[in-house]
C-alpha cells in the first residue's frame, strides 16, 4: 500500500513540475529576506524543486507538517539522490511549514502569502538559521494551496503547504 501512495505521489508531483507564481513570488520573498541580513541571493534549482515538490504533495496529501517522509522517501537525502543530486558533494537542508490565512481578493493576495509563508520560516530559530546560512547558494521552493469561502466577502482563506529545500 505504501508502494502505492508512494508512486503516486511521485507522478503527482512529475504532472507539477512547474513552479507556480506562488513558488516564484516565495523564493524572491526568501532573496529579499536574505539581502535585508546581508547576506547573498540563492538561485534556482532544478533538483532542489522536485524534493521540495514532493515534500510539500505529500504534506498536503497526508495532511500533516513536518519533516518525516512518508513511502520509499525516508530522507531529503532520498529524494535528492532519487531526482540526480549527489549526495556526497552537496550539503542539503529544508524548511517546511503550513499557513492558513485570509486575503482580500485582489492583485495582491499571492504576495500576501508568500510573504507570511517566509515571515514563519524566519520566525522559527531554526528554520531561520537555514534561511540564512551564507553557505547554500541554490533552493528550490514549492507550495500546494488550497482555497476555501470565508463568508466574508471578497474574502478567501488560503490553507498552504510549503517546502523550501536549499542546497549547498
């Protein structure tokens, strides 16, 4: 059964493997943090996406926050080396976390909660200690947003899983 849920999230998360507006307005929140402390940009990578990919399917799959993996991913090392990565010549690390909040229906919401998906990264000591280690230069970052009616109107609550997975 786990072998089951397992290959599916990994075709699950090979149908998405393309990072969303969210992903991108993120991943410049995390760039803009880094710049305000001093220190330097990460950029994109390819591998450090599809990890980050699955981590945030299978939290928003199982419904649960963290960083234990669930079927033949144990370990971010697994899913490193599963999608390419080296494990011997690179150091890996990952925030995950999940937010619920509600925003105005307007050109900003996406903003709004890439900035309150990064402000929780930075409010974690040890989350932020990996936000600013000058030592990764790469990340990959991906989330999965579920929308719901607030009974407020033009209003909607936004729950979000996010992973973020830097690399050295």
């Amino acid at each position: 059964m786990r072998y089951i849920i397992t290959l599916i999230l990994i075709i699950t998360t090979f149908l998405s493997y393309s990072q969303t507006k969210l992903d991108s307005l993120i991943l410049n929140e995390i760039n803009d943090y880094r710049l305000s402390k001093g220190i330097g940009r990460v950029d994109f990578d390819t591998i450090a996406f599809k990890c980050s990919s699955v981590q945030s399917n299978t939290m928003s799959v199982k419904g649960y926050i963290g960083h234990n993996n669930y079927g033949e991913f144990k370990t971010l090392s697994d899913r490193f080396k599963f999608f390419g990565g080296d494990i011997r010549n690179y150091k890996i690390a990952e925030v995950c976390n999940f937010i619920s909040i509600n925003a105005k229906n307007d050109s900003t919401y996406l903003q709004k909660i890439a900035i309150k998906v990064v402000n929780s990264w930075a409010n974690s000591e040890e989350h932020n200690k990996i936000l600013l280690d000058i030592k990764y230069n790469f990340v990959g970052v991906s989330s999965k947003a579920f929308k719901n009616k607030t009974g407020l109107k033009n209003f909607t609550h936004y729950q979000v899983y996010s992973t973020a997975v830097f690399v050295k």
